[in-house]
C-alpha cells in the first residue's frame, strides 16, 4: 500500500524504548507500533540489526497485501513498551526515588541490588514483565534468601520491595495485575530483647554528660521526648525549629515518611533557646571542630553536619564503656514510649508524636502497653455469680 511506510523510532536516549512502526503518510498517524524483542538486547547495534529485520519483514507484508487496521471508536489503550523484567524493575525504582524518602530509597534500593543480581544470575533479565507471576516470585526470594544468607526479617522486607515495585508498575499501566498480591510472609525470629534503660539509669547517664558533653543531653532529650530518629536529628537545621508554636517541622527529605511535625516541650525549647539558632541552615547538632571528641564545640549549631555515627560513638565510649551500662541509645525512644502513656498519654496520641501509620507500630515502642491494657482488663471483668 503506498499510504503506508514502516519506520523505526531510535532514541537518542538511551534509557528510552525502540520500537518499530507503521505511518499512515495520508492520515499523518501512526497505525501500529512494534516493541517485542527489540529491546531485550541491550546492545545498540544489535537492537536496530532487531528493527530492520523487523522492518523488512513488515514491508513485505504490506506489499503482499496485509492492510494495518486502524482502530476506529474504541477506547484509547495504554501501550504495550515491552519491558523486560529488569528494564521495569528499574523503572519502579526511579519513580519511587521521586516519592519515597531519601532514606527509604536507599534501604529499597539496597534490597533490589540482591534481588538484580539473582535475576540475571537465572538469566531471566531479558524475560518480558508481564510473564512473571507469583511463582516466579517465590523462586526469587528462596533463591536470593539462600544465597545471601537471609533472615526470615530480610526475606519479608524483600518482599515488601517488590509488592512496592509491582504497585508501581500496575498504576503506570505497565502490568494489569500485580502478581506479588498474596504472597505470604515467613514466620520472623525472636527479635532483640528490649532492656529498658530503668530511671537511675537515664539519671546517671545525664549526670554523666553534663560534665562530659552538655549539649550531647539535649539530643538525647530529642530522642527520649519526641521520638525523632538518631539520624533525623542530627539532620535537623536551625530553620526546622518553630519556638513560637514549640514543634519540629521535619521536611519528607530526612524522615522515612513523608513530612511530618514533631511537638516538644517547655524544657525542651529552655535548651534550644541557649543556642545560637540565628543561621538557618546551620544544623542544630553540627560539628565544630575537624577532628573526633572535640566535645566543647560539638552537638552545637555548625555548617558541619555529624557523621552517621558520631552520636553512636559516643554513647558507646561513654555510656558502655566507662558507665558500664550496656543498652542501646535508641532504646531512650522506647522508654519515652513508656514513659508518656505512664502520665497517661493515649497509644494514639504517641502514634501521632512518633509519626507512624498505625499504632501497632508505636505499640513495638511502647513495650509496656499490652501490660497496662491487660492490668485495666483485670480491674473490669465482671464477677460470675
């Protein structure tokens, strides 16, 4: 047919899908386009050797006489690009970097990189998405847990990252279904025992710092009231803190969700109204001088951000080894959980403090929960008689 030609759509780039199409040069539209097989080759020549091949053969069917159909009154259908399996996979993942935290990201990034690896170790990388299902998945996870040696806890966080891949690829239309729906979790391990630091404790540890490292207090105060995550903290800028309205306002860049406020007591704002807060972008806790321990100028509002560590290295230097109090510095979280429903804060109420998305999380915090839930049972059953 004259009015017809094919054509190939090569992409300067690279990340961009190949295709092979069909032009109606009467109407000025595409009739047909043709993404199968080509870009499962990740070799640029190779790929347009796939689309002339492709090309030719689509020539000599129109010229035998096979009329590409226009479709005509019917509803418009997304396009089939032909996604192998990595291909989508990757595609998942750039979307989530857009949305997710920063720190998030990162832990999803990190368990794809295993999950990456196993698939092209099986030679299933050039396979097209939409052929993998549920079984596929179970024989991916039991592979990677095998081979990297993996908790019950890994297997499930890995799992978790592909129904957030699979979620991703049904709203952008790549798969109609996600396959990773009713996958089941493995049974996970007794996790760490929580000792709860006791009360002498923390009051020791405070004493302990203040002749130490004054302002080291005031982080652990942050961790200890408001539940912000060791390193959220050491992120936050003078900017961040509200004293008017005595709240943290945590942009969705250093928390795991999205952007959240963090209220904060009168004693609290005593602390921060003795630093010098007038740089906005200096950070709350930075570092004053270039090398470790320089403890006179450091957790003080600095241009020099805190290494991840530097908070852990402390409470370890100071808390295990000369205190000799063997718990861990995030275990203050834990014990405010406590502490606040103690005075008689509600779960829901800590749920909101801590930001997280149910109070069965905050219920992992605070540890004594079920025990004050069961002592209320206890006085309210009534008597059988």
């Amino acid at each position: 047919m004259k009015n017809f030609e094919v054509r190939i759509y090569s992409p300067e780039n690279r990340n961009e899908r190949w295709y092979v199409y069909v032009y109606n040069t009467e109407t000025q539209k595409i009739v047909q386009k043709f993404y199968k097989g080509i870009n499962v080759d990740l070799d640029l020549p190779n790929r347009r050797l796939r689309c002339e091949v492709l090309k030719e053969s689509l020539e000599r069917e129109i010229k035998n006489g096979w009329k590409p159909k226009e479709k005509k009154n019917a509803l418009p259908q997304p396009e089939d690009l032909g996604f192998n399996i990595i291909q989508a996979f990757d595609f998942a993942i750039e979307i989530m970097k857009a949305k997710l935290a920063k720190k998030t990201i990162q832990d999803y990034a990190s368990v794809y990189g295993f999950l990456k690896t196993e698939i092209i170790a099986m030679r299933w990388q050039y396979f097209d998405i939409k052929e993998f299902d549920s079984y596929h998945i179970k024989i991916l996870l039991e592979r990677a847990k095998k081979v990297n040696k993996w908790s019950n806890k890994r297997y499930n966080k890995a799992s978790n990252v592909l129904r957030s891949i699979f979620t991703i690829l049904r709203k952008e239309f790549i798969i109609k279904n996600s396959p990773a729906h009713g996958i089941d979790y493995l049974l996970e391990e007794d996790g760490i025992v929580i000792d709860l630091i006791t009360s002498d404790e923390q009051t020791k540890i405070i004493n302990h710092f203040n002749s130490v490292c004054p302002n080291f207090n005031v982080f652990l105060k942050i961790l200890y009231q408001c539940g912000i995550r060791p390193n959220e903290i050491r992120q936050i800028k003078c900017s961040m803190i509200d004293l008017e309205k005595n709240i943290f306002i945590l942009p969705k860049g250093i928390t795991k969700t999205k952007g959240r406020k963090v209220p904060f007591s009168d004693d609290l704002k005593d602390d921060l109204l003795k630093f010098d807060l007038s740089v906005p972008e200096y950070f709350l806790f930075g570092k004053g001088g270039v090398r470790y321990g320089n403890l006179d100028k450091d957790y003080m509002p600095s241009p020099r951000q805190l290494s991840v560590n530097f908070a852990g290295n402390m409470w370890r230097d100071n808390v295990c080894k000369i205190l000799k109090i063997n718990k861990r510095m995030y275990w203050l979280k834990h014990k405010g959980a406590n502490d606040k429903e103690e005075m008689g804060m509600s779960i829901g109420t800590v749920q909101k403090i801590f930001g997280h998305s149910s109070e069965k999380i905050t219920e992992i915090y605070a540890t004594k929960h079920n025990e004050r839930e069961f002592e209320i049972a206890r006085t309210l059953m009534p008597k059988f008689e």
